[in-house]
C-alpha cells in the first residue's frame, strides 16, 4: 500500500493510477491523515446475460403472433386505415 501526500500525488498522479489499476492501494493525505483513495474502477461487462438470453429465448416461443410486422402496422396506423 503507497501512502502520498496531496503534493507528491499531484507529482506522480500517473504512476499511482498505474499502481491502482495493477491493483495496489493507494491512500492520498493531507496533514498527514487519509483523505482519499485512488483505486481501478471495474471494467464494464460485455454483452448480454446468459441466463436472461435463455429467458427472452423462452418468451419468444410462446408469444402470440399477430399476423403482420411492425412496418406494415404503423403504415396502416399512418395511412388511417383503422379508423
């Protein structure tokens, strides 16, 4: 664990964000007590949840069709053709 001062943070702030994102703690004082922390954020996931594609998989199946696409609904909706 790296223990800086605001001063010598602000001279190094690189190196301790490349000593936070290998995973080291980094604590940033002032007057010699902890005032902040410097850590990596987690990355972002990718992609979409296994089990909630399952999910969407199984609900698809037992949709009920209604016979005709999106386009083609909104063109009669468009066209005033229900009224």
């Amino acid at each position: 664990m790296g223990t800086y001062s605001i001063a010598e943070a602000l001279d190094w702030l690189s190196q301790l964000i490349d000593e936070a994102l290998a995973g080291e703690e980094v604590t940033i004082t002032r007057d010699d007590k902890p005032v902040a922390e410097l850590r990596a954020i987690e990355p972002a996931r990718r992609g979409l949840d296994p089990d909630f594609l399952a999910h969407l998989a199984a609900r698809a199946k037992t949709r009920q069709l209604i016979g005709e696409n999106a386009v083609d609904i909104l063109r009669r909706m468009r066209d005033g053709e229900d009224e």
